[in-house]
C-alpha cells in the first residue's frame, strides 16, 4: 500500500514537471500506476469507459456524440477503405495477400518485432504491403492510408489491446523506455509535454474544451474529427499537438512516433479498440 502512494506521489510529480524521469519502475509497474492514476482521478469513470477519451467524463458532450454516432462521419471512410481492401493490385494480389488473418488485426498492433528489432504498427505494413507489391505507398496521415485502417479498425472493434514487451529482448524495452520518455519530456516553444494535458490536466477546460484523460487515447483511431473534417491517423494527432506547443513534428511512422505509440498502448491494455472514432 506504502509502495503504491509512492508511486502514485512520483507520478504526480511527473505530471507536474513534466519530467522523462522514470514513473515506477518496470513497464507492469508503470502500467498500474498510470491505471490507478486516472482510476483514483475520476473514480466514478468505469475503467472500460476510458476508451471513450473526454466523453467519459463529460455527460453533455457524450449525450452530442452518441447522436452523432448514429449517423457517423467516419461511414463513408468505412467503406472506402473495405473497397481498397478488395481491390487488386495491378499484380492481381490484394491486401489479404499480406495479411491473410486480416482485416480484423488490428489488436494485434502495435507489436515487438524481433527480427526487424523494431515496433511495428499497422500502418506502416499496409504501406509496406503496398511497396512490395510495386505499388506506391500512401501519406501516413489522412487519405487512402487513414481509410483502410478504419475499415480494419471497425473490423477489429471489440478486441481488447494486450501490447507485450518481450522480456527476452532488451531492444524491446529500450523502445518503450523512448516512448516514456517522449511522453513526459518537455518540448517546443511552449515547453509542454504530452503529461501536462492529458495527465495533470485531464479533465480540465481548455478553450472551452476538456482535455482528454491519456489512459485509452489509442483505442479509437483512426479519427475523424471535426476540426480537420476528415479522417487521420493516431500519428496525425501526435503531429499535431507537436505542432500546438510549437515544436518540430516527426514524420508519420518515424520511430519516434512508433515508440510513444508503444509506450501508450501498453498503457492501455486491457481496454477495448472501438475504432474508429468520431472526435470535435
């Protein structure tokens, strides 16, 4: 119990500073202090609801989505991407030629891979899917690439995430160790990390807004937000609130990006994928 409140004190620290200083310990330790982090900030927040980002904690601006998720603006992705998925290569091969379990995956990822020594994450395969079938890949950001994984993600609704760091390979630690670090570092003009507003902050206005609790942001992309009026990727988001503090974004599926994408879905395990999603 000693053990737990001091390293929940540790946490709030490092919300506070913003420090890439070490949260616990082990990744399972990280993972059940962050847990309990936001259990004990919003303790009357079901822990399944944290994959429903701000709207899990705000009754008007759930009421508004769950209107608009009857008539979803990510439809039209939906079913741009299933026709993608079927529609062949100028070689004859499809996508089900590189993912032959799929399109339904997507709780396999992001994963270790052992051999690359590298995350990898499923955009960047359908991109390597294409290349090696002597197609040009896509943007990781928006377009084709955000609407094959919507369809793959819808697809994959109901999969609970289960990121696993081998312990077998020290190359997987030291990438999630990266993407901590991403995360609670300070960067840009405005010297913010991604903790100081989705951790310390969580629930707060901002703008009128309420910021999102971190624990779950990766369960629903891609997302079409409103503010864009389209559909993106998770490293779209990331590239943006890069941009919003004023610093240098990384280019989609960078390892930076790959690594913070770890580090945040194994934060998440345990919740379900209820991609994709439709945000402000």
């Amino acid at each position: 119990m000693k053990k737990t409140h001091l390293m929940l004190t540790a946490l709030g620290l490092v919300c506070a500073l913003g420090s890439p200083l070490s949260v616990a310990g082990t990744p399972q330790e990280d993972q059940a202090v962050f847990q309990n982090y936001f259990k004990q900030r919003f303790p009357h927040v079901p822990i399944d609801d944290f994959k429903n980002g701000a709207y899990a904690l705000d009754p008007v601006g759930r009421e508004n989505w769950e209107a608009i998720e009857e008539f979803p603006p990510y439809e039209a992705a939906i079913d741009n991407g299933k026709t993608l998925w079927a529609t062949p290569f100028a070689n004859g091969k499809t996508y089900a030629d590189c993912f032959p379990d799929g399109p339904g995956i997507a709780g396999k990822f992001p994963h270790w891979d052992k051999e690359r020594g590298m995350v990898v994450t499923l955009p960047l395969l359908v991109n390597e899917c294409r290349v090696a079938n002597g197609e040009k890949p896509y943007g990781y950001f928006l377009g084709p690439l955000a609407e094959i994984n919507a369809y793959m993600a819808f697809e994959s609704r109901g999969q609970i995430i289960n990121v696993e760091i081998p312990a077998d390979d020290p190359r997987a630690l030291a990438a999630y160790e990266k993407g901590k670090e991403f995360y609670f570092a300070r960067r840009g003009q405005f010297n913010f990390s991604c903790a100081h507003c989705h951790m310390g902050n969580s629930g707060s206005t901002l703008r009128t807004e309420i910021l999102s609790p971190a624990l779950g942001h990766t369960t629903h992309f891609p997302v079409y937000r409103s503010k864009w009026g389209e559909i993106a990727t998770l490293h779209r988001r990331y590239k943006g609130c890069n941009e919003q503090v004023r610093a240098k974004a990384f280019e989609g599926q960078s390892e930076e990006y790959r690594n913070l994408e770890y580090f945040m879905s194994y934060m998440d395990n345990g919740l379900e994928l209820n991609g994709p999603g439709a945000r402000k």
